[in-house]
C-alpha cells in the first residue's frame, strides 16, 4: 500500500478484524475478512455489514440546483419527489459515454433549499464529476465535494431491517426512498438502497461517529448470524443481479444504450449531457449489446476474454466476470454484437481453453430490493 490511499473513518476497524485490504479509486478498502463465498452467502441468506465510504459525496445546493443538475444527468428529476432517490447517469456531451454511474437524492434533508441535492458517485470518478457540474453550474449554485465528511455503511439482506430496529434505527421506507434519524446526537441519513439485490439499506453518517455506528452494526448483524463483508463480495452479489459497474460494465467507451440503462434515461428531456448522441444510437440501433454469461461447464469468464459464436467468429468481449457462489458456476457480462439473441450458445476463451456459455438476461438469481 502507497502512503497517498484515503482512509474510511472506520479504516481502524477492519485492519483490527483482520480484513485483507486492497486499493480500490484511490482507497485502502476491505476486500474480504473471512472470504468472499462466506461472506456472499451471509447478504443472501441473513445479513451482512459493508463499508463503502470510498464512495463519493458531493452536494449541489442553491436555488435552481436540481433543474441545474436535471439539465446534466441522464434520468428526469421530475419523475421522484423529495425524499426520494434515482439512478442515474453522467454522460460525455459529445460521445455519450458514461462518466460515472450515480444516485442523487432529491430534496437533501436539512438543506436550506428544497431543491438541494445530494449526489453519490464512484469514488474514482468523483472528482470528475465534481468537476464537470461546477464548470458547468450556473451563478448561486455550488458543488461542494464532502467525501472526507461522511462515512457510509450498507446493511443488506433479509434480516437488514431487524439489524436497524435493533440499534434504534428501525425505518418504513419504500425501495429508493430515504429519511433523516437522530443517532449519537447526529444525523444519520437512511436509504432504502444497495447494490447487492437483497433487502437493505445505506447510511450515510458523520465521519466523526462513524466507528461507533459500526460497533453498534457490527454487534447487531454478528447476532442475526451475518458477518462483514468486503467488496469483493459486494462484486460478486451485484453480478449475480446483472447491474454494471462503471470501469468494466459502463465506461466513456461504453453508452447507456449498450449497457441496457436505457430505462435510466429521461428520453423525453430537452437535454442532458449527450442527449444527440444517444437519441440517434437509440434509433439505429447499437451495434452491441451487454448480455448476461451462464458458464454450462467449469469455464469461470473474467473481464476482456473474448466471446465467439458457433462458427468461431469474434462477436465480443467479456466485462465483467465472476464464479457465482450462489449457483456454483461462473457468470459474467459481455458486450456482445446485435447478431447474438437470448438463448445462443457462444464460446469464451479462458485462458486459452474453450468454454461453452449461454446468453441470458440478468439477474442471474431473483431479486428482492422491493
């Protein structure tokens, strides 16, 4: 590890539990404690406890900051409400690439305007991000990058929401919907968000009491049965469910309409950062697709093998790669030519060796965010 790595306020915490760290955009983060197939089966099966903290906060207040930042990202603003939350993309204005993939809460509670927005990057590509909307924003709305202020823990799984009632925590909450408790004499901003596919949550809390929000976690999530886990199990759960991760998945190489965010996209919108682009790709038609990789033998795909058809032409490359521990085969995303359909049989060079694989439709495995 490099001196220069960023540090979640909970960093402490995982060197004491014995985590195998890693650098990750810049950050010094647990990869996995007890191992990731242990750690994936506890977020399916009971709980598990996450920090992401490497992930970005930035705010964009002033009068005028959501129609500012409804002008710059791909989804319509206009379809949430306050105290909600959306996915969404940052695009290239000229080429329609994906800058970074985000969620935005609208209407950040306890902001001195209603319209002030709360926006949770990648952490590799925030500072991008940042700097893109402030060249951009207009007088009397500022960006203020905060990601030394905030740490954020996920706890996610079917026995999530017990996990909060036991710390005091406890919340209704539609999926990407978010409100504001008090805890430790702070604020701890709860959303009904996650990236694995199960029930669970974020929050979003002070870096100065975020040890001790961890303490109290980790103590309820230990007592349910679940453990913490690293992203490599986070890696792992979100490919199971298909959903693309900027770098591999979604890149300035890589448009919305490719990766199948399309439904991400506020089509109808006057505009947004590389609206020409992606209308006129949209109505011709991509020339490649991401689909979904079902191993039917021992082949594990992995990022940048290449996908042959029947006949052994070239028609694409895999993106993202894993061995899925719930099915016990390897699954993967590739980005593949319109002429593969759902249900081809292809082939993926793994190391030299044929694999056979079949094209399906994400997820993988049935999902129960909602």
């Amino acid at each position: 590890m490099t001196d220069d790595l960023l540090h979640s306020p909970v960093h402490h915490r995982h060197v004491e539990l014995g985590a195998r760290m890693a650098e990750f955009g810049g950050w010094e983060m647990p990869i996995q404690y007890r191992g990731v197939v242990e750690e994936h089966t506890a977020v399916r099966e009971s709980v598990g406890l996450f920090d992401v903290s490497h992930l970005g906060n930035v705010e964009v207040v002033g009068p005028g900051a959501s129609q500012f930042v409804n002008g710059c990202f791909t989804n319509d603003l206009d379809r949430i409400g306050t105290g909600q939350a959306q996915y969404t993309l940052c695009c290239d204005d000229a080429t329609g690439g994906v800058v970074d993939d985000l969620i935005v809460y609208q209407g950040q509670i306890g902001a001195e305007h209603g319209d002030d927005l709360h926006l949770v990057p990648n952490a590799a590509n925030a500072q991008e991000v940042v700097r893109r909307l402030r060249a951009a924003a207009p007088a009397g709305v500022d960006v203020l990058d905060q990601h030394r202020d905030f740490a954020i823990l996920a706890v996610q799984g079917p026995k999530s929401a017990a996990v909060l009632d036991t710390v005091g925590l406890g919340v209704d909450l539609d999926y990407m919907a978010f409100t504001q408790r008090t805890w430790a004499d702070g604020r701890v901003v709860i959303c009904r968000t996650g990236y694995t596919g199960e029930h669970g949550y974020e929050l979003v809390a002070p870096a100065g009491s975020a040890a001790a929000l961890w303490d109290e976690l980790l103590a309820a999530v230990t007592s349910y049965g679940g453990q913490p886990c690293g992203l490599g199990a986070r890696d792992t759960l979100r490919t199971e469910m298909g959903y693309p991760l900027h770098g591999q998945d979604l890149s300035l190489g890589i448009t919305p309409v490719q990766a199948r965010c399309g439904w991400a996209v506020g089509w109808s919108k006057p505009a947004f950062w590389g609206r020409d682009v992606l209308v006129a790709e949209r109505e011709s038609g991509p020339a490649r697709l991401l689909w979904g990789l079902r191993a039917e033998d021992r082949g594990i795909p992995r990022p940048h093998m290449t996908v042959r058809d029947g006949d052994g032409t070239e028609v694409g490359e895999v993106t993202s790669g894993t061995f899925s521990p719930s099915l016990r085969i390897g699954i993967g995303l590739a980005l593949l030519d319109r002429t593969i359909s759902d249900g081809d049989a292809v082939t993926v060079d793994v190391r030299g060796r044929p694999s056979t694989m079949r094209v399906v439709k994400p997820p993988f495995v049935p999902t129960h965010v909602k």
